[in-house]
C-alpha cells in the first residue's frame, strides 16, 4: 500500500537577516514557526448548530462532563512573524504611519490582520463565541500602528496576515515600510527607513509504503514542489 503526505518547511532566507540594525533601530524576527503555549487556549466543544458538548449521563451520583478541547490561534492559512523593535533614537518610536504587508512569492501583497480578525477567524473554526475568546487573547502583543516605543526600551509584537495562499513554495517577504527615526524639534519627520524579513517556503511531498494494514510504514520518495 501506497501513501503520500504533504508537509511544509519554512526556513529564514539568510540566517543574517534575523536581526538588522541601521538608523538607530534594531529589529528582530524570532524564530516562532511553533506556537508558544500562550497563543493556545482550551474550550468546550460545541455541535454544528453551537450547542456545547458533554459525556456521560446525568443521575443522582454524577453530572455529564464537558467534552473540552485545544485551540490556538495560530490557524493554517495564515502567516505569523514574531518581532522585536529596539529604539535606541532620542525620540518616542510611534508606528502610526508605518506600513506593514505580506509579500507573496509574486509580490502580490496581504495587510496585517487585526485583533478582532484574529479571534473572528478562531472563533470561526472552533465554534467558540469571540466575546470568550477575547478572554484569552488579551496578553498577547501586536504590532500595528497604536505601538509606540520608548527610547531604550524594546517591544515585541506578533504581525499575522490571511493571504489567498500561505503554502505556495517560494521566498515570502515580511515588509515594514515607512518607519520614523528622524524627527525635528516641532515633530515632523525627517527621514524614515525600512525593513524586511524574508522566508523560505517549501511544500515537500514524501511517499510511503506500507505492508498490509498494520505494518511499518518506509518513507520511499521525497520530492520538493518547485
């Protein structure tokens, strides 16, 4: 018996990359292709039409369980870096202005998804009503354009995006654009810089066989999907 399974790698362009410094700002891509605990949460399974699960049945020694699970909000289809931004200006670092997008591997672009689109799309998937999940989102950093950072202080933020397909094979582009490090005294900008962060991604097809049912699978072929 023959089988295939489709697995996907994303590796850092080069390594080099990861943390660039240049106008008086450091920032980092962290290394986050698995989810930390804190992005996981656990809820009560619901049917199709949102009603809540349990098991067991009901008497007078004991009352059904709920039927418990784990989601996270880190969802297939979607593209997440982790960020840190390091100030080391002499002025308050405001995002305000700054423009953030997803490059695909034929440079067409995605906009950052918001808090509220995240738990949508969870709350989508698991059957979990958003109001819940804003619960558990709330110690969880974003970065968009209400982040300021102090002089000296580092932030660390996550960026997720939705685009058309996040598993096409090729080189992905993170993009910070329009960042100010220049101000004069009345506030306005003088000079801004940029930022990019690229991924590799690989859609990697393994072929395996098996001896009857129940036997040992062999990994037989490994092909990349160009």
């Amino acid at each position: 018996m023959t089988t295939q399974m489709v697995r996907f790698q994303y590796l850092p362009y080069d390594m080099n990359e990861n943390a660039q410094t240049k106008d008086g700002l450091t920032v980092e891509e962290i290394d986050s292709r698995t989810p930390p605990d804190y992005l996981y949460f656990d809820y009560q399974k619901r049917d199709e039409s949102g009603v809540k699960l349990f098991s067991g049945v009901e008497s007078k020694y004991s009352s059904p369980r709920p039927v418990m699970a784990k989601g996270c909000f880190m969802l297939r289809g979607q593209f997440w870096a982790q960020i840190s931004i390091t100030n080391n200006t002499d002025h308050v670092l405001r995002l305000n202005d700054t423009v953030i997008k997803l490059l695909d591997p034929v440079n067409d672009s995605s906009d950052p998804l918001t808090k509220e689109n995240i738990i949508a799309e969870a709350s989508n998937v698991y059957r979990v009503p958003s109001y819940d999940l804003a619960n558990y989102f709330g110690g969880i950093k974003l970065i968009d354009r209400n982040v300021e950072v102090l002089p000296s202080m580092t932030f660390t933020g996550w960026i997720a995006f939705r685009p058309p397909n996040a598993e096409n094979p090729g080189i992905w582009k993170v993009v910070i654009y329009e960042i100010p490090v220049r101000v004069d005294d009345a506030g306005l900008v003088k000079k801004r810089t940029r930022f990019e962060f690229r991924t590799i991604v690989k859609k990697i097809i393994e072929t395996y066989e098996q001896d009857g049912m129940f036997g040992n699978k062999k990994l037989v072929h490994t092909e990349e999907v160009k």
